[in-house]
C-alpha cells in the first residue's frame, strides 16, 4: 500500500495534474510500475501518440481526435437548460490533452445546442495553440444569410476564441445537391468562408459528409476546378462502410481513394459506427479476442481507420474516461493493420450485415421527436438484444422463454413506456434528420410489430 | 393441539391470501386462486352452490371454523388482538359480555337489502372479504410495489430479469380513503376487544353464526371438573363464554380452541358429545408457566398491514426525465427553444419532448371488463374484494369513486389498454362477476365502442400523418380514410367501425393527442358477443 502511494505521488508530479486521472491509469503510469503494481488493462502512455501531418496547413494533429457530440450528461440539467456535466468534461479535455489528444470536433447543434459552450469552457484552461478545435455551420433549418452568419459568429463567442482550427460544411448530402446550393452557395456564404480564411479567422475549411455520390462527385470537381479549395474533408469511414455502406451513405473505400488521389486530408468521422463496432455479437468478439486477447473489440475499428495514412484524425465521441484511455492506448502509437488482419475485419462486416440491426449511431440527429418517443434508445435496445441473441424468431426456439423475457424487460428498463415504438404515429419528421438514412418510422412500427408478437405470444 | 392446527392452518390461509393480492404476476393465483373462490360472501355472489353447501356442511361439522381459519379479516383481527394481549396487564382481558343479537340482525337485515336492492358497494362496506382486499390493495400493496421496485433495481444493475418494475399509482382517493378509516376501525375493535366486528357487524359471522349453534362439534364443558376460575372467558376473544353458567354463545364461537388449552382444568374439550367423556384424560395438563402466557402457541407475524397508511404516490419513475428535460429545453410539445442566441435559428440535436399525462375522458357508460356480460350484473355480483385490480397488468382497472359503484372496479385507458393476451381479471375474480372462458371469448366480446373527436386529432391539429390507432387495433375496427374525400392524397383519418370494435382501448391508449386523446371508448350497458 504504501509503495503504491509514493507511485502515486511522483506520478502526480510529472503529470502536473491528475486531478481527471483515475487509480487504474495511475497504477499504469507509474515508473517504478512492477508487475503486480501495473493496471490490468495496461498503461496509458503520455508520449506515444501518432500525429499526422495536415497537408494543407503542416497542422501536427494527434491520430485521435476528441469527439464533443457525446459529452457525459446531468442527472437533471442545470437551471440555464445545459444538460452537460462540466465538471467531468474539464476532466476529460485535461486527461486527452496530457495524454497528447489536440484535435476537438464540436457543432452548434450538438448536445442541446449546449456542445460549444462545454468544450469552449474546457479548452479555455489551456494554451490556444495547444489544441486544434473543429466546428461547424449547422444552418439545416434556416439557411439565409443572416442566420447562418449569425450562427457562425456565434461559434466563436460559445467557444471563446478569434480563430477556429477547422470549419466544416456541415453533414453535406442529405437532401443532394439542391439543399448544398441553397445552404451554401446562393446565400454566398461559402465565398464569405473563404474569405474568412484568407482572413485568418478559418484555417482550413472543409466539410462534413453524409451524401451521394453524386455530390461528393460534384464537390471534389469544385475542388479540381479552383472553385473551391477543401483544406479537408470529414468521411464515415469504418470496416463496415468501407464496402457496405448503409442509406445513402457512399462506400468510404470511394470516398477515401478520392480524397488521396487530390492529397485532401481525411478526418474520420464513426469510426465505431456509433458504438455499435464496440458491441458485436459473442462468436464475432471471440474471434478477435483470439488474436488480441488483450485488446478491446473497439481498438480493431480504430486501428482500421488509422492504417490509412491519408487520414489525419480519428474522431471519438469518448464520454467515459475508460474509452479515452483504452483508445490512447490504441494510438500511442498505431499499430497498423496487417492484410490478414484487414481481411479478418472485412469478414467481421459481412457476417455483422447477416444480424438485422438497424445501423442507428445515436447521434441524437432526430431528438427530440415531438411525440416524445426515444428513437435511438428503442434502436439501441433493439441492436443489444440481436447481439445477445435475445430476438427469438420462433416460439419453438430453445431459448423462447428466457429472451423474451429478456427482450421484454428489458425494453421497459431501457426505453419509459410512453417513449416506446407503440407511440410512433408515422410523420416522418425525424426521416430526413437521419445521417444513416434509417427509415425510422417503419423500422419503429417494425420493432412494435415484433414486441406486440412477443407480449402475444404469437411469435 | 386443536388451537395449534387452527393456527398454523390460518396463517397459511393468510399469509396466501394476502399474497393473492400482492402477486402482480399472477403466478401465485394458478395455484392459491381457489382460496379467494371459497370466501363465503364471493361463493354466493357467483351463485356458486358447491362451495356455499361446503362452507354450510363445514361449519355444521365443526362450528366456525371458517371465521378462524378461512376468512382473512378474521386472522387478521386475531393478530390485531394477539399484539394486544401481550402487553403488560393485557394478558386475560376479555370478559363475557351477552350478544347484542338485535344490533346482529339489524345490520345484517340492512346488509341483505342493500344487497338485494342493488347497493352492493354499501354492502362491500362490511363485508369481510371485500373490506380485506380493499385494506391490502390500498394500503399494503403500494409498499410490495414499491419493494419490488427495489429488487428491480437491483436486478437491473445485476443484469439479471428476475424481477421487473411495475408502476405505482393512485387508484382512486375514495377507495384509499374507505381502507384506511376500514383498518382503524377493525384496527381499533381488535385491540381492544378481539372479535366484536365479527360478532355483532359481519353479516357472514352472523349467518353462520345461526348454523354453528347447531353444529357437531363444540367445546364443551364438563362442569365436574370446573374450578370456576374463568381463565376460558378471559381468554375468549369472542366474549362467549359465560363460566359462571358454564354455558358458551355458540353463535358467537369461532371455534379457536383458545379456550381448550387455557383451561387447566381440562373441563373443556372439542367434542360432539353432549357430556364430556369421563374417561378422555382426566389429568391436568396444564403446567404452570403455561397459563399466564395466554396464547404462547401463536407465532409472532409481523402485520405488514400496520406499517400501512402512506397514501399511494401517483409519482412514478417514468414521468422524472421529462420532469428534467421539461426545465427549458421543451416548453411546449413540438416547440423547439433554441439556446439563448441571438439572431440564430437552429433544430438542435439530443432532448426529450415533454409528454403531459393523459386525462380520464368523460364516458356516459362505464367501462368493465370483458366478461362481466354488462354493467348491471356486473354490479351485482361484484363484492369489490379489489382483487382484479391488484392484478390487472395493464393498469386498466381500478376502484370507481361513482356513489352506486363505490369501489367496484372500472376501466380506463389513459395508463394502458386491455391487452388482447390478458385475462387476468377473469382468472381471479371469486365472486365470477368477470367470467370468461377462453381468450378467444374475450376478444369477441364488445365491452363499448370507439369513437373520434375530430377537434382532438393530430391530423387536424398538427397537420401530420398519423393512423396509430389504426395500426394498433387488434381487430381492425378502424380504417383510415382521406380527410378530403375528393383528394386520395390528402392525409387520412380514422373511422370506426362501431359492428366490429370491441372496445379495448388499445386506439385511445396509443392516441398522440394529449391529455385528452382524439379517439375515446364509450362503454355499453350491456356487452355483446360479435
């Protein structure tokens, strides 16, 4: 005990803080860390980060980058309506910092609208050149001028700054090219962003991505043209999308090979398809378990979208300390996939596109439904129960009874009943929120079907 | 011996019938669920004679055996009464004291009118069964709930689906308020003098009160062996022995045995002869410290009951998160508040919309359930034992506060709908106020019909598509049809199909429009089979 003390101390010392630290890392960082002293899930290097090198601008930025959508949240919000915990979020941003993350991805829609003001608190506490902050133009509901200038502007009073790192389009694509020209084009306010650069006020200006190819097309022929110059380009990009991409989303094997043949930097964006790459079925988590016994299920799909070397950060939305360390761990540094290993993962996805999950990324995109349902909570329930096998197809299947009742109980434990698919009336608001392009309504109704089979016992 | 049978066959009666009401899940009901059916009062009601002729024939045999054993309120008053005899100076504190025979009548005769006169809920007032059920519902099984929840909680955290929660509501005010002024009176009458309700109010004790003066088997004295010392009277709870004249009310005898084992002498013993036997063991059994314990054979139960009287929260866990996201990011359904930014327009991402709690629609008809073939005879066999509305999985049923139906159950769907897999009410109900036979009967019958309040819709309102109710009726009694019968296209609303609905409530339940839904069950008087 008292050995484990003065580890602690002298850790304490060279880190400066710790504060944010947990035991475990403590434990791991320690110098003098003997066998028994050392954390089960091993250490969490300060030093060993994989940078990447921006193209456009010589940014040196961290392999992991810190996704701001997902912060941890209050029980309750606070009195001014901000659900966000800040004091665990200054512990997060201190803890990545230290442990050289430097990239933030924030929006002004995230989290309630709340995203910026929580990451701007938290970065504020350090040196402005000691991190690159991302944010984006959210003007999806109102597009004039006014507003989205407005919108811009206050990005940087929510986050406290004179300049941002990386400005992104965002979430292009979702209603084509129609919806792109309106957003940005006729209102002239990509020409002010590109103003705004020349200004300084930008330093690399790109986009976000959840389109057709026909717009990516279109805008890499801006690019090529001069008409536009992207300093870098955010992709959904994991081992499943890379060839089976869902909705209308385009296959990242194409989007990359693109971006690389211009030399246009890549920012990834899902690279754990919303947890879900984190929480495969038991025979698909043994397989990899296998040859890496002692590496999470996650660490697979960032070292995926890391052995690519045209991609210059790999965000996560890390609302837990443990993800933050275990993917630090993953980059500090990358070990790149082997071919075999890539191979091994593209399995991983065929066999994961046999299990009928809905590809729902809880991205909160859809929230709130004026009806009061909880969508990504009923896709989530849904999504865990396919992968503990609790779907039962048949009333003859051996474990009837038992995933029933688990499916059943535990959809009242995850989901209130008054959020729950029974209610979905089919309006289709949320449709066209959806970067997956999940048909949200049917696949409710669809899970509804199912649960009213299973409470009827007419399966 | 005999008292010790008594006593362990009546907690087992007890304990089991409490938990009848308590068991949410209708497990315990496919094995116990005859012992609510051989309560007296709910025998007669569902006319069924087999076990009135049982209770008759039983209580001709052995004499009240049924008010000691069988009836729940009974045991409960004993306990009541135990509690009370073991405080100090308490121990023999009973005095015989005559019957009050006209009061008996009285209310008894009252009983019967009101029964007859289609009062039933005045009559549930006393009955014992139905008073019973009404204390336990009330009162006892908000805190099993509730302690439930806990293991849910538990559960959950353990991963484990061994228990689920279940939601705690106020049923009616009415009712709660009857259980609690019902516990402190037989609360009260117990403690102080042992069985007084059931000797002078319970219409049940009175009627078996006339057959058990002619039962078989009796405690008897053998007057050659009383000493006089009256122990047999101050212990009888029921007030009926009169030692001095070696004579016992046997109306008024529950047959608890109390008496045989007091009785140093052994001058009383349970027998059918008119004379005790003289060669039946003469010897005094009783060793001294055996006497001033009274009822040391009792077992202490701890009365769950008493702990009882925290009114019913109509909180529940559900409703918290909206409370939460309520603060300022929701005002209003559908109504997006933006951060305080300043020229800005944005849908953000992420939040709960606020859903307002359903409203108990007007209804000119109540609803009961499926299977209780109309309002009337519904009414009159129903002794509101409460025992369906304990069990009722869907929070469908609950105690009506209406003056003619005082805590008889009715239905509403503001918190669920009568689910088409579940008949639960009907497995329980003893009295067979609700009597189905199969699950398919159920669905074929029609309790009331749905009809829309085009000015509550959703698709006049909000302009949306919607059809929930459509989609969710098990019987497609409702088809959706264009608002605009010249335009295809134009969104559609529901029409009901009066001939087919059966009135689940499964369309008003699952209505978006909120709190007063845009498709309500108005109940029939009599049901039908479709």
């Amino acid at each position: 005990m008292e050995k484990k003390k003065i580890d602690r101390r002298e850790f304490l010392k060279t880190l400066g803080l710790g504060a944010a630290a947990t035991t475990a890392a403590l434990y791991g960082c320690s110098p003098k860390g003997a066998a028994t002293a050392s954390a089960p899930a091993g250490e969490v290097p300060t030093d060993r980060m994989t940078y990447r090198t921006s193209s456009a601008t010589g940014d040196r930025v961290s392999l992991l980058g810190y996704g701001c959508m997902r912060w941890p949240l209050l029980d309750s919000p606070a009195s001014d309506g901000n659900p966000i915990d800040q004091q665990t979020v200054n512990e997060l941003v201190d803890y990545a910092l230290a442990h050289g993350v430097n990239y933030f991805d924030t929006a002004p829609v995230y989290l309630q609208g709340f995203s910026e003001r929580s990451t701007g608190i938290a970065l504020k506490r350090h040196p402005r050149e000691s991190y690159f902050i991302a944010t984006k133009m959210s003007n999806f509901s109102n597009f004039s001028r006014e507003n989205s200038l407005a919108m811009y502007r206050q990005s940087f009073k929510e986050l406290q700054v004179d300049y941002i790192d990386y400005y992104l389009l965002h979430s292009l694509g979702g209603k084509g090219l129609e919806s792109f020209n309106q957003r940005f084009i006729d209102n002239g306010v990509l020409e002010f962003l590109q103003r705004e650069r020349e200004a300084g006020r930008i330093r690399n200006l790109g986009w976000s991505f959840h389109g057709s190819t026909e717009l990516f097309d279109h805008l890499m022929a801006m690019h090529d043209s001069g008409e536009a110059r992207w300093d870098f380009v955010q992709i959904q990009m994991n081992y499943v999308d890379w060839r089976h991409a869902s909705g209308r989303n385009v296959n990242a094997e194409y989007l990359y090979g693109e971006l690389e043949k211009r030399n246009i930097p890549a920012i990834i964006m899902e690279p754990l398809l919303g947890g879900r790459l984190s929480r495969l079925n038991d025979f698909l988590v043994g397989r990899l378990k296998e040859r890496r016994p002692t590496q999470s299920t996650a660490s697979w799909a960032f070292r995926f979208a890391g052995t690519y070397p045209g991609v210059l950060t790999v965000l996560s939305g890390m609302t837990y300390m443990e993800h933050l360390q275990d993917n630090i761990r993953t980059y500090s540094p990358l070990e790149e996939l082997t071919p075999e290993e890539l191979e091994l993962l593209e399995d991983t996805a065929q066999v994961m596109l046999k299990f009928p999950t809905i590809p729902c990324t809880e991205c909160q995109y859809c929230m709130p439904c004026p009806y009061g349902l909880n969508i990504p909570a009923i896709f989530a329930h849904y999504n865990k129960c396919v992968n503990e096998g609790n779907v039962p197809k048949d009333s003859q299947d051996p474990n009837y009874r038992k995933a029933r009742r688990a499916f059943l109980i535990g959809y009242d434990r995850s989901v209130p009943r008054l959020r729950q698919a029974s209610h979905c009336i089919g309006c289709n608001q949320c449709v066209s929120h959806c970067p997956q392009s999940i048909k949200i309504p049917q696949q409710l109704h669809r899970i509804d079907r199912y649960v009213e089979q299973l409470k009827q016992d007419k399966l | 011996m005999l008292r010790k049978i008594r006593i362990a066959l009546a907690l087992l009666f007890f304990v089991l019938i409490t938990l009848l009401f308590l068991d949410f899940t209708g497990t315990l009901h496919a094995w116990f669920g005859w012992m609510a059916k051989i309560q007296f009062l709910p025998a007669v009601l569902a006319l069924n004679i087999g076990v009135v002729l049982f209770l008759v024939v039983l209580t001709l045999l052995f004499g009240r055996i049924y008010c000691s054993v069988i009836c729940p309120l009974g045991v409960l008053q004993d306990l009541v009464s135990w509690f009370s005899g073991r405080r100090r100076k308490h121990r023999n504190r009973f005095v015989y004291s005559p019957a009050r025979t006209w009061l008996r009548w009285t209310v008894f005769v009252l009983f019967v009118v009101a029964m007859v006169a289609g009062l039933g809920s005045l009559g549930a007032l006393i009955a014992p069964y139905s008073a019973y059920g009404r204390m336990v519902q009330s009162l006892l099984a908000p805190l099993y709930a509730w302690g439930n929840n806990l293991l849910a909680w538990v559960a959950e955290r353990a991963d484990s689906y061994a228990f689920y929660s279940v939601d705690v509501w106020m049923k009616s005010l009415s009712t709660l308020g009857i259980a609690v002024v019902t516990f402190v009176v037989i609360f009260l009458l117990a403690w102080r003098n042992g069985r007084t309700w059931c000797n002078t109010i319970c219409p049940v004790g009175t009627l078996l009160g006339v057959l058990s003066r002619f039962s078989l088997l009796k405690p008897r004295f053998d007057t050659s062996k009383c000493n006089g010392c009256k122990l047999c009277a101050r212990n009888c709870k029921a007030s009926c022995i009169d030692p001095a004249a070696h004579k016992i009310d046997y109306s008024r005898c529950v047959a608890c045995m109390d008496c045989l084992e007091n009785c140093r002498q052994g001058a009383i013993s349970y027998t059918w002869r008119r004379e005790a036997p003289a060669a039946k063991s003469p010897a005094p059994k009783g060793e001294p410290e055996n006497r001033p314990k009274g009822k040391s054979g009792v077992k202490p139960v701890d009365t769950a009951v008493s702990a009882a009287g925290d009114p019913v929260s109509r909180a529940s866990a559900e409703e918290a998160p909206a409370d939460a996201s309520r603060r300022r990011f929701l005002g209003v359904v559908g109504l997006f508040v933006g951060t305080a930014l300043q020229a800005q327009e944005k849908k953000v991402d992420g939040g709960l919309a606020l859903i307002e709690e359903k409203r108990i629609p007007q209804r000119t008809t109540p609803l009961v359930p499926p299977g209780a073939r109309g309002l009337r005879e519904f009414l009159t066999h129903c002794t509101a034992c409460q025992l369906c509305v304990a069990v009722c999985p869907n929070q469908v049923l609950r105690p009506s506060g209406g003056l003619m139906r005082l805590m008889k159950p009715e239905m509403s769907y503001e918190r669920g709908y009568c689910r088409p897999e579940c008949t639960k009410c009907a497995e329980v109900c003893p009295a067979n106020a609700i009597h189905l036979a199969d699950l398919a009967e159920k669905s074929s019958i029609q309790i009331g019909h749905a009809v829309w309040i085009p000015e509550n819709c959703v698709v006049k309102t909000d302009g949306v598509a919607c059809g929930n109710c459509a989609r969710h009726c098990p019987v497609g009694a409702i088809h959706l049809v264009p608002v605009d019968p010249n335009d295809r296209k134009s969104l559609c609303i529901p029409s009901v199909d009066e001939a087919r609905c059966i009135g689940c409530g499964a369309c008003e339940n699952l209505c978006p429009s909120r709190p007063f839904s845009a498709i309500v069950v108005e109940g029939h008087e009599h049901h039908k089979t479709l």
